[in-house]
C-alpha cells in the first residue's frame, strides 16, 4: 500500500489526548498525508513499544506523562533545550538514530507572547511547582530575558536545587510555598497537580493582584483559575493554547513547516468548554 507518514503520541493515559486532533489539522493546512495515533504504553513498557513503532517505520512521536524522562534515556541526541529539562515530549527518527526536543516551554512562550501578547522580557515570574513540568518551562522562559524567576515548590530543597541547576540561563530563586510574600508579580505560572486533586496550596492572596495568571493544564475551570479571578488577577487563562502550540513546534521539528495556531485553538476551545 501507500506509504504513510505514520507518527503517534505514546503515554499512559493516553485516551484523552488531543493531540491527533491537532495534528490532523496542521497536516490539513499542507496538504499532508500523515497518520498519527494514540499509543498506550504499559508504565514498565515504554521501552519496548517506542521500539516496536520505530521498526514499524514511524518519522516520529510526540511522549506525555509520565513518559518523558524516560524518553530522555532513549534517544541518541537532542537539543539543548531537552538536555536541559532532561525530559523529552518529542522524537523525530533518522536514519534509525531518535533526535530529541522539548517543545512544552516553546509552547508556553508561543502562546504567552504570540496569542495573549504579554511580553517576558524584565517581568517578574512566579511558578508554582518543582516537578517536571516546570523544568520543561524554565529554559524557554528565561531565554526571553525576564526580571526573575521565582520558583516555590512544597519541598524547598527540590525548587533550590532547581533554581542552582538554571542559574547559568538567567535569576532563578527557589523557596517553599509557605515563603511567597504578598507582593505581586507579572505573571503567576501553576505547574503543580493542584488542577488534578482540586486543591490549590495555601499561598498569600496579594501576590496574584494585577498578574496574568497561567495554569498549565486546560479545559474546566480549575482551582488555580478559581483562585486567580478571587484574588484580583488581570487575566487568568488556561493551558490549551500552549497545548496547541506545543504540538505546532513538535510539527514543525517533523516537517520543516510551522502550522498556523489560531484557528485550531478556536475549534478546540469550542469542543472542551
């Protein structure tokens, strides 16, 4: 038969992912054959199925939760920007070597500058949490040259360490949740799981006043959101731009060609909301 294009998102969960969806559209705008599945991986498998889907012939493969440390083990060479998260959530394959990239802080930034039109350069930055998220963020971010960046974490010792393992791209302090001050920063980044268990840490309200406030995940209102809008915020917005924008860096890592994001953002905000 034809040859197909064949790329996938592999994870677990990986039903809800919208990735297909968005990757279909991007392939719409060129004239791309391309098929791209969802590919569940048992949590002790990942290994054996990126093998199994490299050898089937996939071009490349975007890697989600809670996957993309381990997909930093596998490849044989990435970018600077996935070296320096030490996590990878995208894979192009050639010549059977995998090349890796991070493109969740692009992604952020893209829809920071691109779509809300809130500029980094000089800003003060709050993000809370110290986990994976945030070190996928963090370079990207400090690229665009802000003031500082704050990053406070239940466990202070894994936002110093953080912050010490940054400090050569730009100011990062670390401290615990419990030290945020009342004064209010630029921007206020939640890269903690807070949207998943419903519950948003107890941090002084002052300090969301005036900011534009950004949850990493997307989709309902979450206890981030809640709390941002009740305690003055400018703007208060989710992460499905930076979803959509993600998925456009990791297409244009594939393809050479950079998707337009706009009009695929719309049409999903229509079907989540």
């Amino acid at each position: 038969g034809r040859y197909m294009n064949k790329y996938a998102v592999i994870g677990n969960p990986v039903d809800h992912s919208l990735s297909p969806t968005i990757q279909a559209q991007f392939a719409k705008q060129i004239g791309l054959s391309m098929s791209y599945e969802k590919i569940l991986a048992p949590l002790d498998g990942f290994t054996v199925v990126v093998k199994n889907f490299v050898s089937s012939g996939a071009l490349g493969f975007n890697i989600t939760v809670p996957f993309k440390v381990e997909a930093y083990d596998l490849i044989d060479d990435c970018t600077l920007n996935a070296k320096t998260a030490g996590a990878v959530n995208t894979i192009k394959v050639e010549n059977d070597t995998l090349y890796g990239e991070n493109t969740d802080g692009i992604g952020l930034v893209n829809d920071l500058c691109n779509n809300l039109q809130q500029s980094i350069k000089g800003k003060d930055i709050l993000i809370l949490g110290a986990g994976g998220a945030t070190q996928g963020i963090l370079l990207p971010l400090l690229e665009c040259q802000p003031e500082r960046i704050l990053v406070a974490n239940r466990t202070k010792a894994k936002s110093l360490k953080l912050a010490s393992n940054y400090s050569e791209y730009g100011k990062v302090c670390g401290f615990g949740l419990d030290q945020i001050k009342a004064k209010p920063v630029d921007i206020i980044i939640n890269a903690t799981s807070a949207s998943l268990d419903g519950k948003m840490p107890e941090i002084p309200s002052g300090v969301a006043a005036g900011a534009l406030c950004y949850d990493l995940m997307y989709g309902r209102q979450t206890p981030f959101m809640q709390w941002a809008r009740e305690n003055s915020a400018l703007e208060v917005t989710d992460g499905l731009g930076m979803l959509v924008e993600q998925a456009a860096s990791a297409f244009a890592f594939w393809h050479g060609i950079t998707p337009e994001t706009k009009e695929v953002i719309k049409s999903l905000r229509e079907t989540i909301d």
